[in-house]
C-alpha cells in the first residue's frame, strides 16, 4: 500500500508561488492497478514523482507498507527506491552504450542481489525479446525499446512500477502491445501498476481513474 497524507507542493515561478497540490490525498493499495489522467500540466507526473520519491513535497506524509517515506534519509529512501520501485519512462532512458541483455540487468547490479536467470528468461520471453539481447538501443524499434524497459522494470520483482506516458511515444498497436505485457507481468506478480497518461483510451486495463483537476494546472 502507498498512501499520500495531506501533501503540499508548490513552485516559485519568479515572485509567483503555484500550488500543484494542497492537502491532497491517495491511497493506492497493494496490486492494484491506478492510472493517473488530467491535462497537460496538471500536476499529475508531480504526483507520480511524490509518490516515487523522484521529487519531494514541501510538507504531508508518503507511507509505504509501514514505512514514512517523508521522515526517511536520502539514503534510506534511495535503498528503498532501489529495492521496492520500478520505473518507466515516455523516453526508455535506456543506456546506449549497453546491449538489450546487460540493461535489463542494471537495477539487479546496482542492487547488488543475485541473478535468477530463469526469472529473466521468463520475463524477456514474455515481452518478446529474446532474439534481441545482444542488441543496442538503436538497433531497436520504439516499441521495443520500451518492452526493454519494461523488463528492465521488472526485474527486481517490485512492489510497485512507476509508469510515466509509456505509450506516449508509440503507435496504436505497439502501445496495445506494450500495455497488454506489462498488465500481464504486474498481475502475475501481483506488482502495483501505477501509471500516468493523458490517453483515457487506456483506462479499461486499470482497476481505478484517478482525475486530476483542472484547477490543479500550473
């Protein structure tokens, strides 16, 4: 379970402060799957910011399982981050200087824990990947660059995916693809599917809509 309690988060824009969010609250319970919608700069990739600890808020509580996420260390919250958290992004912020195989492998590295090969044998072969391991980004297509993302997510076993416009740089049937391997993995693992979209088309794999107002916007 991740719940936010009463969040503040504001922005100086020159003399000017724009509130994003005032007293906000959410709760997101273990695998469950919530997209996150509203218009452009709404504040909704703040939030999944807040909720992931990318960003900070200027005051309110984050609980994770029973963890304050708000009264925790830079490195308690970076462990936690590495260890709990998976991240996907519109742009795949894959390494280019590192084939398919070894960025999947990335967050097990930096982790420090032991490699379950059948695991990522498991997980590639889902995603459709296997024959490209020993590729390099730029040898991929959009789509698959982002299914490597998506296994590079993956592959600590998280409690929760991150999940940031994964579409957003995708057509109709690459994104159909995308979207049906990661419900797929995250339902199989019982991993939380938090995403963030402007696309309500998707909203029929989620289990909840979370609308961001308007009035929110900055």
């Amino acid at each position: 379970m991740i719940n936010l309690i009463n969040i503040d988060k504001s922005y100086k824009v020159g003399n000017e402060k724009i509130t994003i969010f005032s007293q906000y609250n959410l709760m997101i319970k273990d695998g469950e799957k919530v997209l996150i919608s509203g218009p452009s700069g709404s504040g909704k990739s703040t939030l999944l910011n807040i909720m992931s600890t990318i960003d900070t808020c200027d005051s309110g509580d984050i609980i994770f399982g029973d963890i304050n996420i708000s009264k925790c260390s830079k490195k308690m919250t970076s462990d936690l981050r590495l260890n709990n958290f998976g991240f996907i992004f519109q742009s795949y912020h894959l390494i280019k200087t590192l084939n398919v195989h070894d960025n999947i492998l990335l967050p097990i590295i930096a982790a420090g824990k032991e490699i379950d090969n059948n695991y990522i044998d498991e997980l590639i072969n889902k995603l459709g990947i296997s024959e490209r391991l020993n590729h390099f980004p730029y040898q991929l297509s959009g789509g698959e660059q982002q299914r490597v993302a998506i296994a590079r997510a993956m592959v600590n076993k998280p409690n929760i995916i991150f999940a940031d416009e994964p579409t957003g740089n995708l057509d109709r049937n690459n994104s159909k693809y995308v979207m049906e391997a990661l419900i797929d993995l995250c339902e199989s693992q019982g991993t939380t599917l938090i995403m963030v979209t402007h696309d309500l088309s998707l909203s029929s794999y989620f289990d909840r809509v979370v609308s961001i107002d308007k009035e929110k916007e900055a």
